[in-house]
C-alpha cells in the first residue's frame, strides 16, 4: 500500500471531534499527524496552539484540514497553502466570497489543492435525487430548515458575530444540496431576515428564488424550533414529489422510500480530498456561498427578541 498522506487538523471542537477525527481515523489514505487549536488536543496525537509552529515543526505534513469557524479560517487556509500544503476547508468555505475566490486563484498558482467542502452534499440520498431529477419537470421546490440553536451549536458565540451567518450555518447545508441536485441555476429574488435585538447575525430567514425557467422556489430557515427539528427539500415534478430529508440521509419519491444506503458523509469527504490530490486540481464552489451573500444584500431585515444561551 503507498504510503498515507500525514495530514494536521486545525480547530479541534465539535465539528473536528465528532466527525474529522473518527473520518481520518478510519481512511486507508490520511494518517493524522498533528493539531493546531488554541486550546483544544487529541489524546496521543502532537497538538500545536497555532498552525505557523506547525508548518515549520513538520515538513512532512501534507496536508491541512480546517474545522474552524468561517472568520478565523481564511489566513489559515492561505498560510498552509503559501507553505506547499493541499488544504480542506468545512463549509461555509469563508466569510466573504472574495476570500474564497483568492484562495481558489492562490491554490491554482502552486499547483496544490484546495478543497471547499460541502459534507451534505455527501449525504446518502443526494446522488440518488440528483439523478432521479435529470429529465423531469421541475414545477416547486421547497426546503424547511428548523432546527434548535441551543442543541446545535451551546454556547458558540461566533455563529452570532458578523462572518459567523447566523442561521446560515446550517441553511447553507440546503443550499448545498439544492445547487447540487436542481437541474437549472437559480438566484435569489427576496429575503426576510429575523435579527435579534442583540446579535450580528439573523436567527431566521424566509427566501425566496428562482430558476432560470422560471420556477419558484422557496427556503423557510429557523433556528428556534424546539421540537421536531427539520432539515428538508421537497421538490414537486409532473411526474413525482421528491422528498429528501433528514438532511440529505433519507429519500422518498411520491411518499416510498428509497434505499440509499448508509450516511458516511464525511469519510466520502475524505475520499474526495484524496482523489483532488492525486488529479493535482481543486474543487471550489462558492454558488452556496453566493445565495447566503444574496441574501445579506437584498434581504429586508426585521428586530426579534434577544437571544442568550
Ligand atoms: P466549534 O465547536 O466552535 O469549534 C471550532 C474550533 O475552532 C473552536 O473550538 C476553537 O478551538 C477554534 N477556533 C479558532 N478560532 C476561533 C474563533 N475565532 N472563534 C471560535 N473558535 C475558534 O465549531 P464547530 O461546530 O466545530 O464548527 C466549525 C466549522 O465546522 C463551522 O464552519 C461549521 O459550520 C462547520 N460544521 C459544523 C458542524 C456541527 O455539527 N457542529 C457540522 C458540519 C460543519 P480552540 O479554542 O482550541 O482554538
């Protein structure tokens, strides 16, 4: 077997432990070599307080995957790029949409690899949509994204300051998908943003698109649902409903389940980044990334209640 690309990860919180760690772990390709994060280890393995010591301690790291937030990751991004590393970033790829694009031209220049990863699109149902789509007649689509911040993401202020998208974080997972699975293109034409009195960021959003035959196509985006959490994209055709649901995992056509095997979003991401190194290319699509942006420049903005953990 050739020998496994020595990869570090940088940021060790929820994200990295719950789902990088157990990924690299488990792939015949990376081997974990090292951690960056201010305070955050991985038992057993080297941890650094920043990712500069890192570069120059271990020149055999080839790799670099970023699990922190969106503000914090772009100097990062392109420290480990300037020092010869191929770099995995998480979604949202940055905080603005020109960093992004600087890092993609920056990757290009040095022939390395950069790879701005969107996990739900690896969700086992959404291969399987996308190719049921092809051909059909698109006539809505809707996706409702209700999900409890206080579950999700306790006592993470960033998601709250400006760069950290508020409830965006995770409606930027259905955005993912739908760029992914819709046949056409499509832009937003209206957003309705809820802010609480006290936060940088919105904690719901009511959008509002359409594609480029002109179908109508609408995100419901709430952060405070306490109960059923929901993380769905319906999408009606002449000659079926789509259904996908718990984030990508399950699919249903027409009410009947669909066998899509089991959910390995991020061991899929892992694969991928290995197949970019090996074709010497990227994959960088900021087309998530533009909505959310979109969003923040045509929506209408409106005060809710302060929100405290
Ligand atoms: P998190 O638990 O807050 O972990 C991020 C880590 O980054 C922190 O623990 C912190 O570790 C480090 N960090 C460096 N600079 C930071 C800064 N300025 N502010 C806050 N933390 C900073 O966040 P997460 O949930 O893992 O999310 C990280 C990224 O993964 C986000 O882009 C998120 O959208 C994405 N993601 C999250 C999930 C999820 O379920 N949580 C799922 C998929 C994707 P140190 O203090 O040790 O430096």
């Amino acid at each position: 077997m050739n020998e496994r690309h020595r990869i570090a990860l940088v940021g060790i919180g929820k994200i990295a432990r719950d789902q990088h760690v157990p990924a690299i772990a488990d792939s015949a390709v990376f081997s974990l070599a090292a951690t960056a994060s201010r305070n955050g280890r991985i038992d057993g393995i080297e941890a650094f307080t920043n990712l500069g010591r890192l570069l120059e301690a271990r020149p055999e790291i080839s790799c670099v995957s970023l699990c922190t937030p969106p503000h914090a990751r772009f100097a990062d991004a392109r420290r480990a790029l300037l020092a010869g590393r191929h770099v995995m970033i998480e979604k949202p790829p940055g905080a603005s949409v020109a960093e992004v694009h600087a890092l993609a031209a920056l990757a290009s220049d040095r022939n390395l690899t950069l790879f701005a990863s969107w996990h739900s699109r690896h969700a086992a149902g959404v291969s399987h949509a996308r190719e049921w789509l092809n051909g059909k007649s698109v006539t809505r689509v809707e996706v409702v994204w209700r999900e409890d911040v206080r579950h999700w993401h306790p006592g993470q202020d960033w998601v709250w300051e400006p760069g950290g998208l508020g409830v965006f974080d995770p409606g930027i997972n259905a955005l993912s998908i739908l760029t992914e699975i819709h046949p056409r293109p499509f832009r937003l034409t209206k957003a309705d943003l809820a802010f609480p009195a006290n936060r940088d960021t919105p904690i719901a959003a009511e959008l509002e698109f359409v594609d480029a035959t002109g179908i109508e196509m609408s995100a419901a985006l709430d952060w405070r649902e306490e109960r059923t959490q929901i993380w769905e994209i319906r999408i009606v055709c002449a000659e079926g409903t789509l259904l996908l649901s718990d984030g990508g995992a399950r699919l249903s056509i027409d009410g009947e389940p669909v066998e899509v095997g089991s959910n390995r979003e991020y061991p899929s991401l892992y694969a991928r980044f290995a197949e970019l190194i090996r074709e010497r290319t990227s994959d960088v699509d900021v087309r998530p990334l533009t909505h959310v942006a979109d969003a923040f420049m045509l929506g209408r903005r409106y005060e809710v209640e302060p929100f405290n953990f």
